[in-house]
C-alpha cells in the first residue's frame, strides 16, 4: 500500500503550476465513449483513478492511450457494455459509464462504484434522472443493468446538487431527443468545464455553472481537443501546505475565481494572498488565526478541501469551527490527528479545534485521499519524523505529489 516518510519543520517556498482537474479529466474520459471521433485531454495528470477509467475503458473497446502529457481516446471500436466489475468497484466514476454507454450503445451493466469511504454514497439521484429520460435500470445484488429504447428529454429536478449525478444527467441527454432541463444542477467549475467540452463535441447545453442547464439533444457527437481547468482542489492542497509550514507560495494553472472560498479562510488565518493575472501568491505568518468553515456545493467552501484545511486549524492561534454538509463521514483524519497531538471534537458534523503550538510527528493512517494529504501536510508541520500509511489513497488524486513537495522544500520520500 505504500507509505510516506516526512521529517516536519521545513517551511515550503517555491512556486508551482496545477494539473487538469481530476474531477473534471474523468467524466470527459467518459465523454469520450459519446463518439467515434477521436478526443484528445490535454495536461491529462498521471494518477491511478485515471488509470483505472482508462482500465475500464480498454476493456469497452476503446483505444487509450497518453501521448506526451495528453490523454488520446478513441472509441469507435466499442464493442461491449459490460463494465469490469473489479476496476468498476475502485473508483465512484465507474457510475458515469451508465450514462455513457446508454447513450452510446443504449445498454450498460456495471456493479456499484467504489471510491473513497465517505459516509454512504448512494445513486438514487443517478437513477432517477436517467430513469426520466427513458432508462429502464435494474439491480441484481451490486450489478446494475441498463438499458433504453427510447432516449427522450425530460424534466430533472435533483434534491442535492450532486456533482456525478448531473454528470450523468447529461452524458445522456446529449443524445436524448427533445429537450432536457436540469433543475438543481450542481455548478461546480468541472461541471462547466464537461458542458464546454461536450460543446466543442457538437452538442447543445446552455446554463453550464448555473443551476439550471437546459439540454437540446443532438443526434452525434465529433472528436475533440479540450485542454480542462486546472485542479482547484490540487492547488489548495499545496497553497494550505505552504500555510501550515510557515512558507510561501506562489501558484499558476487554476481560474482564481475557482478557489475564493478556501482564499478567504487563508485570509482569516492571516496569510497574505495576493491574485495577479490568475497567479495566486502565498505569504504565510507562522502562526495563523483560527478560522470556520463550512462545506457545501460550489461556491461554498469544497468538501474536498476539509481534512486539508484542518492541519492549518490545529496549529492556529484560537478554537477554530469545522462544519461537513456533504458527507455524513469526513472526519476520519481527525482521529489520525489528534495522534500528533491535536485538540479535536467532533460531534456529528462538526469538528472544534482548539489550537495547539506545534503538532508532533507521528505513525498515522490515511483511510482515504484527502485524508492522507491532510495527514501529510500535518507531517510538514509537525516536530520530528511522521509515517503516514496507505499512499496509494493519495496517488489516485496527486500526480508527482512527494516530488512536487521536495522541489518546494519538504523533507519527503515514499517507501513501498
Ligand atoms: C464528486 O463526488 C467528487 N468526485 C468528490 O470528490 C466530491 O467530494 C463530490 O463530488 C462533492 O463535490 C468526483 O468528481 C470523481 P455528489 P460525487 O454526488 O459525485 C449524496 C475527491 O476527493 N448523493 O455531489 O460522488 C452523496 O451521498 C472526491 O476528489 C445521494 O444522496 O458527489 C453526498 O452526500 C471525493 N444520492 C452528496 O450527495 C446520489 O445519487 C454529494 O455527492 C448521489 C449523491
């Protein structure tokens, strides 16, 4: 499983250019199975979640393959709609293949998705709105069985702006005859970003970043060349991991407006953040002021970027407030923190961090991938040597991650 070594007290200074967002790399590999044509994904960051989609997607038909940085797909030989059921169960986007492949091939079986434990990650929303547009799904135990003969638009109003559940949403109602309108859509910037290059494939959504997309069905899909936004949530890791070792940072690759919420709460704790032409610049202090923060759908503060912020509260100057309105099970690295030595309730879905002069290195456990960064940037922070176990969670969503903080000054390496 892996495992990284860190001697902490090191402050990171450098600067640093942000990969394609995986978030928004995997639905368009997805995408990518709508044509014939061939896609290409420019920047494509080399980490195992997108290794595990390009599994699956061999095992289709379809032709992956890196060329340079970018990812080059081409799918006319799909000739099956079954999903592997083990690479299917690594990663939650395996769910999106169901919209694919029915709009695609008008049939898809696939098994539950895996992804990381975050509290139950049911697909009630995904069902129903593929349902409305003319899916007849069943399940037997953990497979899911999809087809359609009658892909037509239809109303969609989802509870939560769930991010994969619109992403399916419209993978297929690309094709879908008639018109699709999305209420509650979420309006995460990988969620533009997928419209955008469903655009450039020739087809018709309006109101991408909006809650409400209206979709105008299409009957086929062209090749593309579509480089994606930058890693808002990869960029935040590292400007946090600057934070917390005292650091500075200066930062590229990532729309600044994509990351205010977590730029605030840098402010509160008193970094000094300075944006010049989408260049974001980092000064930290070396103890900052305790912060709040809760989560929730774009633009609110991401859930993504929780465990990674907390770090930063532990040693902050003050108690600072944690609230989770995403997942019912994301405070999983406060156990593994309170290890080295924080001061951390929780209760439900919120966390109270009371802050403490300095965090100390420790043996601890990543259970999932924002986790173990969080536990990493506690390492950096931290006095003496920090193991952090599991690093395989972390290469699904941080490509080069140890070298990239070696060459920012950390004192890093990954043992097998
Ligand atoms: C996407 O997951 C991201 N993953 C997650 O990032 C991110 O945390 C999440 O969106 C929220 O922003 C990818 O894009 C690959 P949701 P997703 O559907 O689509 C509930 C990371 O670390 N829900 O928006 O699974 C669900 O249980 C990962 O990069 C239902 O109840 O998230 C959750 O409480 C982790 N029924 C909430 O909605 C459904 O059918 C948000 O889930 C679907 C979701």
């Amino acid at each position: 499983m892996g495992k990284y070594v860190i001697k902490g007290g090191r402050k990171l200074e450098g600067s640093l250019r942000c990969e394609s967002a995986k978030n928004a790399v995997l639905p368009m590999m997805a995408a990518a199975l709508l044509t014939e044509g061939e896609v290409i994904i420019r920047n494509c960051p080399a980490i195992s979640d997108v290794a595990d989609m390009a599994e699956i997607m061999r095992a289709l038909g379809a032709d992956v393959r890196f060329c340079g940085g970018d990812l080059v797909i081409n799918s006319a030989g799909l000739n099956s709609y079954t999903v592997p059921e083990r690479a299917a169960r690594k990663i939650r986007t395996s769910v999106l293949m169901l919209g694919a492949l029915l709009s695609r091939a008008g049939k898809a079986i696939t098994v539950c998705p895996g992804g990381c434990d975050l509290g139950g990650r049911p697909l009630d929303f995904h069902i129903s709105a593929l349902t409305a547009l003319g899916a007849e799904i069943d399940f037997a135990g953990d497979k899911i069985i999809a087809c359609t003969s009658k892909r037509r638009g239809a109303e969609i109003r989802f509870p939560f702006p769930s991010v994969g559940a619109t992403e399916n949403a419209l993978l297929y109602a690309v094709t879908a005859k008639g018109i699709t309108r999305i209420h509650n859509a979420a309006r995460e910037p990988e969620i533009t970003d997928l419209c955008g290059m469903l655009n450039s494939m020739g087809a018709c959504i309006g109101g991408a970043g909006s809650s409400d997309i209206t979709v105008y069905g299409v009957k086929r899909l062209k090749g593309t060349v579509y480089t994606p936004v930058g890693d808002r949530i990869e960029a935040g890791t590292y400007l946090i991991a600057a934070a917390v070792t005292g650091g500075k940072l200066e930062i590229s690759g990532i729309k600044s407006e994509n990351i205010l919420s977590l730029l605030g709460k840098l402010r509160d704790n008193t970094c000094k953040i300075e944006i010049k032409n989408d260049i974001i610049y980092l000064q930290s202090v070396n103890r900052g002021r305790a912060f709040s923060v809760r989560t929730g759908p774009f633009p609110d503060f991401p859930t993504d970027l929780q465990a990674i912020i907390t770090p930063l509260a532990c040693i902050a100057e003050g108690v600072s407030e944690i609230e989770e309105t995403v997942f019912g099970d994301r405070f999983r690295h406060t156990v593994e923190l309170v290890k080295m030595g924080a001061d951390i309730t929780v209760s439900e879905r919120a966390a109270r961090i009371k802050g403490v002069k300095a965090l100390i290195g420790a043996k601890v456990c990543a259970t999932d991938l924002r986790c173990g960064a969080a536990l990493v940037l506690a390492g950096l922070a931290a006095e003496g040597k920090t193991t952090v176990q599991n690093s395989c969670y972390v290469e699904r969503g941080y490509a080069g991650f140890e070298e990239k903080l070696r060459m920012l000054g950390a004192d890093i390496v990954k043992k097998e």
